[in-house]
C-alpha cells in the first residue's frame, strides 16, 4: 500500500513537473497547506477560550448565588450562667443608716450602729465601779454635750441573767431607792411592761420614773437575752420635749442595728 502510494505522488510530481509555472497556483496551494495545518490550532486555540469562558460564566454564576443567598438564621446561643463575683452592696442596709459608725464589743459578742456627731464612752467617771451583776455600761451622747449635762442620751450594757425569763429578771432587779448595792435593785418602780421583738428577738420594754429616786429623768428601757447567760439593756431618756422626738429616732435606729 505505501508503495502505491509514492508511485501516486512520483507520477503527480512528473506531471507537475510538466505544467507551465503558475504563482498564483502555488500560492494558493501554499495558503491551503497552511490553513490546513493551522485548522486544528486555530480549533485547539477556540475551544481553549470557550472552555475559560465557560468556566467564567460558571464561576460569575456561582459568586452571584452566594452573594443573593439568604444568610443561614442562627438562633440565640443559649446563656450559660457565670460564676459572678460578690462583692459587698455599695447601699446600707435598712437597719444600718448611711454613714453610722458601728461599736463594737468581742468580750460579749455583740455590735451596735450609732450616728457619727455622736460618741460613745464609758459611763462611770474614773474610780468607780459597776455595782453587782453589771458587765458593761455605755453611753452614746452628741459630742456637742461631751462635759456637759446633754438634754439626753443613749445607754446601752450587759447584766447578768441571774432569773431565766424576762419578766421575772425585771421583776427581781426591782426594789427600793436607797437599798444597798448588794440588793442588785436596778429600779424602784417599773412601768408599761410590754413584750416586743427587738432587733429579731423576744424582748420587754418598759419605763422607769426616776423621780421618787430624786432624779427628774424618766427612762425607756429595752431587755432582751444575750447568749443565754446574759442580758442586753438598752435605754434613753431626754428631759427636753423637742429634743426628746429626735433621741427617740435616734435610740429606735441604734436598737435595730444591733447583732449579736
């Protein structure tokens, strides 16, 4: 077969050979073999730039998708609670004013608030001594009285429960004006006994007229048990009527802001 073939083109190129000489023929044939030889890259070169035309279009389809598409909805991310740190309340509490200032007393185990234009200091002058059965004895005064007779004041101290029940403490520390000290009298005739609650314990008030006794004061008294073996006494007294109301407010502060 290959033999056929070259006879075919030997006997073409003779022929050829033979023909008067004609340009325009052979550039016609030149311009034939050479489309004929550029037909596939031209083809290769189109379906390259198609084929990256194609993958644009794809591409610019795609990015245009992504960007229309809703975005996902993504719920609330459930609370997970944490641990926060306590800290103390910048606010006083009800039972404690804003800027009171706190005694405080580790022998027996109690703390009591009171307003800071007052004082507190012990109540006896120096070289006395508390009768039998008193612990403690305090007095809280406005320090615009310190060394002088104040229309009134606060006092608070701590008696030996030496009779269980209130009522008969009371009853038992009462007597006559003048008894000796060894009688353990701390009033002579006691007034309006009234069971209450105070500072979130059973306590008794009650009042006790001082005049009989040669002083013009009448004290309102508050009682109520301090670990058991002990008794916390509370009191004040004004005799000036229009100081009186604001030591009362004060005095009723003071005893609620006990602990102990």
């Amino acid at each position: 077969m290959a033999e056929f073939e070259t006879e075919i083109r030997q006997a073409f190129e003779r022929r050829l050979a033979g023909m008067p000489a004609r340009p325009d023929l052979s550039r016609r044939i030149g311009t034939a073999v050479r489309e004929r030889n550029s037909g596939p890259r031209a083809l290769q070169v189109l379906a390259a730039s198609a084929a990256v035309l194609l993958v644009g279009l794809v591409t610019f389809y795609l990015l245009q998708m992504r960007h229309v598409q809703p975005a996902p909805i993504v719920g609330p991310t459930p609370g997970v609670p944490s641990a926060t740190p306590s800290t103390a309340s910048p606010s006083p509490s009800p039972s404690q004013p804003a800027g009171w200032k706190t005694y405080t007393n580790t022998q027996f185990g109690f703390s009591i608030s009171y307003p800071p234009s007052f004082v507190v200091e012990n109540s006896l002058n120096p070289g006395m001594t508390l009768p039998p059965g008193w612990l403690l004895e305090m007095r809280v005064v406005d320090r615009r009285f310190l060394g002088k007779i104040p229309p009134g004041q606060v006092e608070f101290g701590v008696r030996a429960n030496d009779a269980g029940a209130l009522t008969a403490w009371v009853q038992k520390h009462t007597g006559p004006c003048g008894s000796p000290s060894s009688s353990e009298y701390y009033w002579d005739k006691v007034s309006n006994v009234t069971p209450v609650n105070a500072a979130g314990r059973d306590a008794l008030t009650f009042d006790w007229n001082q005049q009989p006794c040669g002083t013009p004061y009448t004290l309102h008294l508050t009682a109520f048990v301090l670990q058991t073996s002990h008794v916390f006494l509370f009191s004040w007294y004004s005799q000036d009527p229009a100081y009186s109301a604001t030591l009362k407010r004060i005095a009723d502060q003071m005893l609620a802001s006990f602990s102990g």
